[in-house]
C-alpha cells in the first residue's frame, strides 16, 4: 500500500519566498495567461502542444504509439482482469487499437472513415488529450507543489467550503479546466487527492463539477451554434451556470454520499483554520508548503512520469469509448429515446423545438460536440441553451467520463451516469431563464 510520507520541516529563507512568487507566476502565466500567437489565443501549454502537433507524421505516430502501449500494458502485467470494470475497459481498449490503426492508414469501412467519427475522435480528441496531460504535467509543479495552491486557497475557503463543499485551493482546478482542459484539472486533482489535499468526496465534486472543456473548445462550439458575436454573455452565463449546477449536485446524491476518506489512508493535509490578517495567513500557508516541497527537477520528473501514465491509460478509452459514442449517436435510436427523459423538462420550460433539445441533451452524454451539430439549425434561444448544456454537463463518454475513470479517485460509472443527468436537467433549468432574461 502506498502511503506519501511527508518530509520533515525545514527553516524558512528568504529564497524560499523568492521561490514561491517565482514558481507560483511561472505557473499561472502556463496554465492562466491567455495569450495570441501565429493567429490562435489560448494558453501557453496549448500553444506548446498546437506547435508540437505540427511536428510531420507527431498525430499518427505518438497517437499510435501511445494507444498501443496502453492497449498492450494490462495485459503484460496481468491486471486486466482484477476486476470486472478493469476487464471491460481492456477490452475496449483493443477496439480503441483497432479504431486508432483505422484512422492512422485510413483503411476501413467508409462509415468508420466519415470525417466526423474514426477521425474525428483520433485527430480532434484523442491526440490533443494524450499530447497536452504530459506537457500540462511538466508545469504542473509550479502549480501544486509550490505554495500557489495554498497561498490562494485561504481567500477562497470562505467561498468554496460553504457553496461548494470543497477546500479553497479547489478554486485553482475551477479555474484551470475553464483556461485549461478538463485532462489538465483532472491530473491536478488527482495529485492533489494523492497527497490527501482533497478527501474522496471532495475529489468526487471537484472531478465530476470544475473539469470542463476549455475556453478555447467552447468557441468552437460557439461558432458552430452561430452565436460567437456573442461570446461574451455566452462565456460568462455558461461559467455562472456551470458552477451554480456543481453547488447543488455537491448537496444531493450520489456525491452527498461519498466518503470524507483519504487516498490509501494517507496523512490529510487541511487546510489551517486559523483567524487572522488574512494576507499573512495566506503567505503563512504558501511558505509552509514551499519549505516541505523537494527540488523542482525531482517534482517536474514525478509529475512527467505521472502525465505519461494518465495519458497511456486514457488514449484507448478515449479512442474506444468515443467512437461507440459516436456510432450511437449517428446509427442508432438510443439517444432518441434518451430524450424524452428531458422531453418534459424541454417542454415545460418552453424552449423552441423542445424535441430536437431534449434530443440534443440526451447525445451531450456521448459526446459535448455532436449536439452543437445536431441543434446548429435550430432557433437562436435553443441554439444559445444547447451551447450553454455542452459545456455545464461536463461529462462526456468520448473523453472527460474514460479520464475520470482513469484517475485514482474512486468514482464509478454509474455514480457519473447520475450525475450527468442530475447536470443536464439542472443546467436546462437555471440557462432557459437567463437567455429568455438578457435575449
């Protein structure tokens, strides 16, 4: 069993502090500053990975690299059959091969090759996942392990523990899926859930409530809907309404019932609750952190080999699960009748061609995408709502559900499936208003 052992105290310099507004800077200009460069703004670390992508033959040769060596690892090592869940995702992982060598050699069925599924899923989102959770975690330091975390956490604690039932250093991950990606605020929180910061409820909120698309995906899905000329209104209602759905998923079941347990009992590491000049006490808290954190070259490998391990196990799920998802949705009636569970919520709410949203709800669980497609010729509100849905629902099975399920924090697919639901109806019901309010 895993056990983290903290290191014993060391005395405070005056480098220490330098070290703490260095790193914590280095980090939030890589993770935050949003910046244009070669005509596309976005962050830094995705501008790294737009420009390592460039790379001739990087897409088909990383990706399949890697989706063959996540594919092949549990059976080498024999854990594909520990258990049930464990066996189902090793076996989807040979399909997810399998889907991967279709889009790397374009050989296939010409359903399997639509630009809008095999290669959809490899080129859009597997290899943009799987390329940016090892980068991400190369910086991921600067973020976690040096004092930023904690320093940000005591302005935020009055905000975050009593709305959203987590620690005010869970105010970092908030912020670095809407600037980020969800496979950036996952691997932060499930570092951080490792090292007992966050308990398996916590965990389990913030996992499942903050790990969104970015910024830059949901201009995609502006532009797709038509309403990018109102970018604005729609970033911001979307972020309201996202964080107003987690408050209330955090109080009800399943995530009111997860457990206040720590990652392989590991020593919690709590916030302090002590009163005070509130800007003292959040230094305080950073320099704590600073003087127990070891060499930045130990942490930036620890978090590389991490990043490289989260990637390897999610690129065939993601790969498998995603293109399932997708066939669903394109060849089947199941997402159909998926929708007449938000039928009534659609009608009641009097959204336009409540139908075609209830529909277009039902697919967000297969992809956030697909439905922005599907509702792209629908009226403006209904257009507005569904863009808003995409995003808020956050669980998606072609990529955020396999991440989730990848990570160390004990949430199943059932307890996500739930949620989901609880999401989609919630997000219907607080974005309806709002856009019949301001448009």
């Amino acid at each position: 069993m895993e056990v983290i052992k903290k290191k014993p105290r060391k005395t405070s310099t005056g480098m220490d502090g330098i070290k703490l507004i260095v790193y914590s800077l280095i980090g939030i200009f890589m993770f935050f500053a949003s910046i244009t460069f070669a005509g596309k703004k976005t962050i830094p670390i995705d501008h790294i990975v737009t420009w390592i992508r460039k790379i001739p033959y990087f897409i088909p040769v990383y990706g399949g690299i890697m989706i063959t060596v996540g594919t092949i690892l549990p059976f080498a090592n024999k854990t594909w059959n520990k258990n049930k869940t464990t066996t189902v995702f090793s076996l989807l992982n040979i399909l997810g091969l399998i889907t991967a060598f279709i889009a790397i050699f374009n050989v296939g069925p010409a359903f399997l090759l639509d630009p809008k599924m095999v290669p959809y899923v490899f080129k859009v989102v597997v290899v943009p996942v799987i390329a940016i959770v090892p980068i991400g975690s190369v910086f991921l330091a600067f973020l976690v392990d040096y004092g930023l975390m904690e320093f940000i956490g005591v302005f935020m604690r009055p905000v975050m523990r009593p709305i959203w039932r987590t620690p005010g250093r869970s105010a970092i991950d908030a912020v670095a899926s809407f600037v980020g990606s969800y496979s950036l605020a996952l691997l932060v929180t499930n570092r951080v859930y490792k090292e007992g910061k966050y308990n398996v409820k916590e965990a389990s909120i913030i996992a499942t409530g903050f790990s969104t698309v970015s910024a830059t995906f949901m201009i995609i899905v502006a532009n797709t809907l038509g309403i990018m000329e109102y970018w604005s209104a729609f970033f911001w209602i979307t972020l309201v309404v996202t964080f107003i759905v987690t408050a209330i998923t955090a109080a009800i079941y399943p995530l009111s019932k997860k457990p206040e347990t720590y990652y392989n009992n590991v020593e919690p590491d709590l916030e302090s609750e002590e009163k005070g000049d509130i800007i003292k006490r959040a230094w305080q808290e950073g320099m704590k952190t600073m003087e127990k954190a070891p060499p930045l070259l130990h942490n930036v490998k620890t978090n590389l080999r991490d990043g490289i391990k989260l990637a390897i196990n999610i690129g065939p799920n993601i790969m498998s699960i995603g293109v399932l998802a997708l066939l669903a949705a394109e060849y089947t009636k199941i997402f159909d009748i998926g929708g007449y569970l938000f039928y009534p919520f659609t009608a009641m709410l009097k959204i336009p061609d409540p139908l075609l949203a209830a529909k277009a709800s039902a697919i967000t669980l297969a992809d956030m995408y697909v439905p922005a497609i599907i509702a792209a010729g629908a009226e403006f509100s209904t257009r507005f709502i569904i863009a808003i849905v995409c995003i808020s629902e956050i669980l998606f099975l072609s990529a955020s559900v396999p991440c989730i399920l990848s990570t160390d924090i004990p949430i199943n697919l059932k307890d996500i499936v739930i949620i989901w639901f609880e999401r989609v109806v919630l997000s219907l019901i607080i974005a309806t208003p709002i856009v019949y309010l301001i448009f």
